[in-house]
C-alpha cells in the first residue's frame, strides 16, 4: 500500500514539477512578510542589481580613461532588467558558478559590450556590493515600519496616560501604573531598537573595488600602477552604488562581522515585539486588550466562542526565530580563513534574507495591533477595584500617623482586617472599606477614606513620565520623520 501511494505521489510530481504547489516555498514570502519585503530578495531584484554593478563598474572605469564606449553602456543600461533566467539556468548547471552564468546570460544580450562586463573584477565585487544595496533597501522598509509604529504607541502612550491599571510583579497584582505607562515601555524599547538602527544604517559599508584578495592589484594593473586613479575608481563606483562609506580594508569580502551587527539590530526589533506581544497576551487574558479581529474570523475550530490572540502569538513565534537566526553571522564572521572561504555563501543567502523578511512580518503585525485593538476601559477599571483595597493598606496607615495615631496600633488593626479581608475579597463577599469605616480604632471618615483611596493616588508620576518621555524622546522623532510614509499593512492569514 504504502508503495503504491510513493509511487502515485512521484507520477504526480513528474506531471505538475514545474507548478509552485509541488515546490517548497519559504512560508516567510508566501504567508507572512509584505510584498515589499519579498521583491527586495526577489531573484529579479538581485540580479537586476548585480546587472547594476557591472554598468556602475564599467561608467566608472571609462570616466577615468579605459577603453569602454559609450555605446557599450547603453547596450548593457538596455537589459538591466531583461533577464533570461531559463539560459541563467543552463549556464550555472554548466559552470556551476552563478556569477559566471550571470555574466554569460548578460553578454548574451549585449554582444557588443561582452569584453567589458566584470572587467578586473571578482564574484564578491558583485555578489558582495550587490548583497549590501538590497540589505540596504531592507532597512529602509524596516525604518518605515519602525517610524509607523513608534507613532501609533506614542498615541496610545498619550490618549491612555492617565488610565489607571492594576500593575504587576511577577505577574501577581502590584502598585498601579497607567496603560499609557505600560505602552511607553514598549515604545521606549522600539525607540532603542530604531536608534541601533539609524546608527547602522548611517554607517553601512560597501565592500567597493578590492580585488580578489582585497590589494585591488588587478584594478592597479589596469590603470597601469597608478595608484591615485585606483582609488578614484572605487570612489566613484560607490558613489554610483548610492552608498558615502566603504570598508578601507577588506580581504575578498567585507568583513562579515558587520552581517553580525545588523543581524542584531533585527534581534533586538524581535526581542521589543516579543516583550509587547507576550504583555499583551497576557492582558488579552484578563480581557482587558482585545487585539484586531475580523467579521469573519474564526478563532477556533472547535469552539466557535474562542477569540485568540493569534496575531501576537505569531509575533512572538517569528520572533524567536529572528533571536535564533541573529546567532549565526557569528560564526560565518569567525570561521572565515585568511582572505576568504565559501562556508559563508549558503549561511548568508538563508539567514539574512529571512531576519528581514521575519522582521517585516512581525513590524505589520503590530502595527496592526497598535492601530486597531481595543482596549476595555471599564474592565481595567474592575480588575484594578478589585485589588485597590489591599493595595490601599500603606496609605490609610501613613494618614492614620499623620492625624496623630500610634502607628503600631493602626497597623495591628489593619493587618487583622486585611487577613480577613484576602480570604474572601476574590468573591466580593466581604466589604473591607465599611470594616475600615467602622473600626472606631482606626477612625477615618468617609470622606477622608475617598480621599485616601481615589485610585489616581496609586500611579505615582506615571502619567507625568509618560508626558515627559513622548516630548522629549518621541516627538522629536516623528516631527524629523514627518514627510516619511505611515504603512498600514495588510495582514497575511
């Protein structure tokens, strides 16, 4: 039986190979990360860009005097994005070398400009340079989510500043804070990781022109040992490449430590996400946050009531996996030998790519959140009344001492009240504020007892912080970035 069924499966496969429902795809793509995201890694941008490359290098090298027509750069700017993947294909399976066949598949197109593609140059001239403009891309559409969703929890932070709530410890009750409390945590997490950020992106370095052990001895043979047109000739590749800075030593490759620094920066995003999507979970739970849901939605298979937070557990599953991808460009950094070897290749076509398409998953998802959730107001309000009574102990005896009381009295009579009182206060059976108002001991008012316990009492500068901190940390920020697009992305299911 089960021969038959292998047999079947492999007729099936040899009838549809070529139909995507009989390949695997990354589910990053296909079911989680925007279309953005995905074109930047695409085969069509990648190779289109390394196509960029060999004319950026070519323009250069005839500016500063080798023997390149103009006709020739037309030819080449004519196909950049013309590429015939099925003779690509046939070529790699020839030379098994990708740039090789690339170079071959591009001439092809451009008889007249054959002799001048990669002139001088190395595979990671290319591969490297090329790697670093879609990283580059990539950060840009990170920052965009970044910015869009730095503005969203700031307007929650501000519109729920003063929204008292049951803080926690532990995850047991403790001293209250403010939702727009809690929100700033969040933010000034992201707000770290859009700094790192920033800090990266302005310090991105392309590999530039070094050569194939990185003395750049064959650009120097052809410019005839003249070192100033050498460095000339990088200058203006880099600058044609949109990039300021470029490694001034390198060996083949640009160091991979610097995959490590920005792996780390999307590490540092999934660590934030998965913070806020865990808090929210957890407040989903106590029905206090309901996050997005949609008419149709279904929660659960087997139990039509069911709401889950699925959207912040997908956050936190892509997260992990982000943390757990972060860890590898350390090892490529430092297992590579002398001036290079290839054990980086396959790692770093995997990982980086993936980091950034996980990255710009879990950016939509909470920006969707962050928009779109709904925050019940009256059962924070309940689960913090709940609680207030025995959290409001310390004050009622600091104001029983201030009125003249022997505070060893007052605290006598309130712990035998609050015993009583946490065996029973869970079922609301038991009113601890009338046992307060009666005990002739203690002897508040009901007026100095509304005082005490107005919950507002409970926060300390929690809003106040919170003010402070979107003045001066936050709005400053989205006031720089204000001309810069706000996404609202559309959520994969």
């Amino acid at each position: 039986m089960e021969t038959s069924i292998t047999n079947k499966l492999n007729n099936s496969f040899q009838e549809q190979a070529l139909t995507n429902y009989y390949k695997y795809e990354s589910v990053l793509a296909t079911r989680y990360a925007s279309d953005q995201m995905s074109f930047i890694f695409s085969q069509q941008k990648r190779y289109s860009t390394w196509r960029f490359i060999w004319i950026s290098l070519a323009e250069s090298q005839k500016e500063l005097g080798l023997d390149i027509e103009q006709a020739q750069i037309n030819e080449l700017k004519k196909h950049v994005n013309i590429i015939d993947f099925d003779r690509a294909s046939m070529y790699e399976k020839k030379f098994k070398h990708d740039v090789m066949a690339h170079i071959h598949t591009f001439a092809d197109s451009c008889p007249t400009a054959r002799g001048i593609i990669h002139l001088g140059a190395t595979s990671c001239l290319v591969t490297d340079n090329a790697d670093l403009i879609l990283i580059k891309n990539a950060m840009e559409l990170i920052q965009t989510k970044l910015i869009t969703l730095l503005e969203n929890l700031a307007k929650l932070a501000e519109k729920y500043q003063d929204l008292t709530c049951l803080g926690f410890t532990h995850f047991q009750p403790a001293q209250p804070t403010t939702l727009g409390k809690r929100i700033s945590l969040w933010l000034q997490d992201f707000l770290l990781d859009f700094n790192d950020l920033q800090y990266r992106m302005e310090n991105l370095q392309l590999l530039g022109i070094k050569g194939a052990t990185g003395t750049q001895a064959s650009f120097l043979e052809l410019f005839n040992g003249n070192d100033q047109k050498v460095l000339s000739l990088e200058k203006i590749f880099i600058e044609k490449l949109g990039f300021k800075n470029v490694f001034p030593i390198a060996s083949q490759t640009y160091t991979r430590k610097q995959d490590v620094h920005i792996l780390n920066v999307l590490a540092g995003i999934a660590i934030s996400a998965h913070k806020m999507a865990t808090d929210l979970r957890l407040l989903a739970h106590m029905n206090e946050v309901e996050e997005p849901f949609e008419k149709d939605q279904v929660g659960s298979s087997a139990m039509p009531y069911k709401r889950n937070p699925m959207q912040n557990e997908r956050v936190c599953s892509l997260a992990r996996y982000i943390m757990s991808l972060a860890e590898s460009p350390g090892y490529t950094a430092a297992l590579q030998w002398l001036e290079r070897t290839l054990d980086d290749s396959a790692n770093r076509r995997i990982c980086i790519p993936e980091a950034f398409l996980a990255t710009d998953s879990i950016l939509s998802l909470l920006i969707n959140i962050s928009a779109y959730s709904v925050i019940n107001e009256d059962v924070i309000t309940q689960n913090l009344q709940r609680e207030l009574p025995l959290m409001a102990i310390e004050n009622i005896l600091m104001f029983c001492v201030k009125k003249g009381a022997d505070r060893q009295i007052i605290h006598e009579r309130l712990r035998i009240i609050s015993l009583e009182a946490r065996k029973t206060i869970k079922s609301n059976n038991y009113n601890f504020y009338e046992q307060i108002l009666s005990d002739p001991i203690i002897s508040l008012t009901r007026e100095e007892l509304d005082t005490i316990i107005n919950e507002k009492n409970f926060s300390g500068r929690a809003s106040a912080q919170v003010k402070e901190f979107l003045d001066i940390h936050i709005k400053p920020i989205l006031r720089k970035f204000k001309d810069k697009e706000r996404l609202t992305p559309e959520i994969k299911y």
